[in-house]
C-alpha cells in the first residue's frame, strides 16, 4: 500500500489511483463527469510556471485542474 496524499502534493510525472473525492454539490459533480472517480489511475503531466494549474491524464484525456480543485482529490502513489 502507498501513500495516501492530495493530488496538489504529487510531482510531475507521478502516477497514482485516485481513492477519495472529498468534494462535494457542483464541484464534485464538475470533478466525477471529468472522469476522476476513485480507482482511475492519474498521472500528473506537468504544472504551470507559478504551479496553477496542474495538468493531468486520466485515461487517454489530458485535463487541466486548478490546485484548490487538487486539494479534493486523494490519491495513493507507489
């Protein structure tokens, strides 16, 4: 079992599964009709020069979330 972290906290390149949304109302249904539910596996593709926002790949999609949107999302990594 790995670590269980935000997904603002993980590097660039980082892949992880996504466990817990702990967003919820407009946000959390923003976030679960991009496709990020828990067991999807992430990998964060790069950051913004000033680290906002944060691009990400959840399947074959690449998606970019602001860093407040990250802090929702809690994510195991290797």
């Amino acid at each position: 079992m790995g670590n269980l972290i935000s997904m603002r906290q993980m590097k660039v390149h980082q892949r992880g599964v996504v466990k817990k949304i702990n967003a919820s109302g407009e946000m959390g249904r923003r976030l679960r009709e991009m496709g990020i539910v828990p067991g999807v596996v992430i990998t964060i593709q790069g950051r913004a020069p000033l680290k906002d926002p944060v691009a990400i790949k959840v399947r074959d999609t690449v998606l970019t979330l602001r860093n407040n949107e990250a802090d929702y999302i809690l994510v195991e990594t290797e």
